[in-house]
C-alpha cells in the first residue's frame, strides 16, 4: 500500500510511526473539490486517526501528524489540525422510523443547495432519507484507464449497423434512441439498459413480422400493420443519448418525447413526462 508503519527494533524496544511511501504523490481530497465540507472534515480526521494509531509514543504520534500536515497543506489545507475538531451540522430526521422512509439520490451542486434541501425535508417532515451523489469528474470524462477494451460489433453482416446513423456503436448499452420509419417519416423513441444491437434487432422483428400474434401490441407492428401493410420495413436508427442511471434515462427519454412529440409512441407513453417533475432544456446527444 502507499502508507503504513515504520518500525525500528533498538535494545529489545519495538517503537514505530506513520509512514507515506516516497515515491507517493502528494495527493488526496484537495479543500476545492466538489465534495460536502462533511466529506472534508472526515477524510482529515480519518488520517489523523490511523496517524495516531500508527504510533508507538506521542514523540513519534507528532511526527506521523507533520506527515499528515504536509500532505494536507498540499491540497489547499492551510489550517489541517483544526479540521480535527470541526463540526459540520445537518438537518436529521426526528422521530421517523428508519423502515419507513423511502431513499432518494439527488446529484450534489453545493453545500448550500444540499442543507436547504435537507431543511426542507426535516421542515415538512418528509420521510425521505436524502443521499447526494457526486457528479462526473473531468477523469471520468476524459480518461480511460483501458480505452481499447469497449465492446465492438464484430459481424459483417450486422442487421443494426448499417442502419444506425453516424459513427454509432451497436453495442452500446444504455441507450436512448430514436427509429424513423423511412417510408413516412414518422418516428419513434425509447430506451434500453441493454444494447442498442439488442432492443434495436426486437424492434426490427416487430416491423417484418406485423401480424404475429406475440407482436399484436408493439408500436412497430402495429404501425406496420396498419399504415404498410405488405411492405417490407425500411427503418432508420438514432442514437440521442447514453446514460447509465435507469432513472435519468427514464427523464431523459420522457424529455425527448416531450420536445419531439413522435407520432408511434402510444399514448401512455406521450404521457410519461408528466409523472417526472422536471423542466429543463434538451440533454445533450
């Protein structure tokens, strides 16, 4: 590991002390980062913690800190022992049994935004358990520790691949998608936490065979069925967007179908974006 314990045996005494391998950068959660200043404050007092617990004697306790200082000083720490005895406050929930609240995950934007929601919640008394999740880090968008490992469609006769438009993957997983039937120009939209190879192919299935009873309901078959009946499909394929959360993607699709308004959505569907309370502008494809 990148830290651990010195140890030194003289005269029969075992004594050791905090040690930080030196060829380790000098890195950890820097004081700027977009985390909750709770978030902060416990990782500080977690290396104070194994400090003093690494150390045989409180000689040695105060060299294990200095190590810890310096460490911290290099990540916009300028005072990092007073972390030790800082207390952030957060609204709790008071008198609500646990089994009873229902959890919901929300992105984390400040420390401000987080406490009035948790304000908000305890005010009302809301049995909501409130988890702020981190957002995507520059590393996640830029970097990628193994980039030749994405999976690639390796058939050469692909029946999804030449019908995606633009240099789109057809395993790519998570989708939210849009197939414009070519022969009138009318468009529909869903997602898929499975690849696009394999919600797109049942798609294409549903269109060639309009009249399977297994079929009956399916936008595609039904559109067919009704609209072309006898003709072979000629179908387009989209990629809108990708995203890995089931319920973002599910706001994501709503918001899609919402702003495009596709006329092979049945009407169920249509109205899906009225159950999420969201206004906002169009994600980014």
């Amino acid at each position: 590991s990148s830290c651990g314990s010195m140890c030194c045996i003289y005269n029969a005494c075992i004594s050791y002390k905090f040690y930080r391998k030196t060829q380790k950068k000098n890195i950890t959660l820097h004081y700027n980062s977009h985390h909750p200043m709770k978030t902060k404050v416990e990782v500080v007092r977690n290396f104070y913690r194994t400090a003093e617990r690494s150390s045989s004697s409180p000689e040695l306790v105060e060299e294990s800190y200095a190590v810890i200082d310096h460490l911290l000083r290099c990540n916009g720490y300028s005072n990092p022992r007073s972390f030790r005895k800082t207390h952030v406050s957060t609204p709790k929930l008071e008198g609500v049994n646990k089994d009873e609240t229902v959890c919901l995950k929300l992105p984390y934007i400040s420390e401000y935004v987080s406490y009035e929601i948790l304000r908000f919640v305890k005010r009302r008394g809301l049995k909501i358990k409130i988890t702020f999740t981190p957002g995507r880090k520059l590393q996640d968008i830029f970097c990628k520790s193994r980039p030749l490992d994405g999976l690639a469609c390796t058939s050469d006769n692909c029946n999804i691949c030449h019908m995606l438009e633009g240099n789109t993957n057809c395993k790519t997983t998570n989708p939210v998608y849009m197939i414009t039937c070519k022969i009138c120009s009318e468009v529909y939209i869903g997602e898929s936490s499975r690849t696009l190879n394999d919600r797109l192919s049942e798609h294409l299935r549903y269109a060639r065979n309009p009249n399977s009873p297994s079929y009956r309901d399916e936008a595609l078959a039904v559109h067919y069925r009704d609209q072309h009946a006898g003709q072979q499909p000629s179908l387009a394929f989209k990629l809108l967007a990708v995203e890995r959360n089931t319920i973002t993607r599910k706001i994501c699709e709503a918001l899609y179908i919402q702003h495009i308004n596709p006329q092979l959505n049945d009407k169920e569907e249509c109205a899906n974006p009225k159950q999420f309370p969201v206004h906002s502008q169009m994600p980014s494809s």
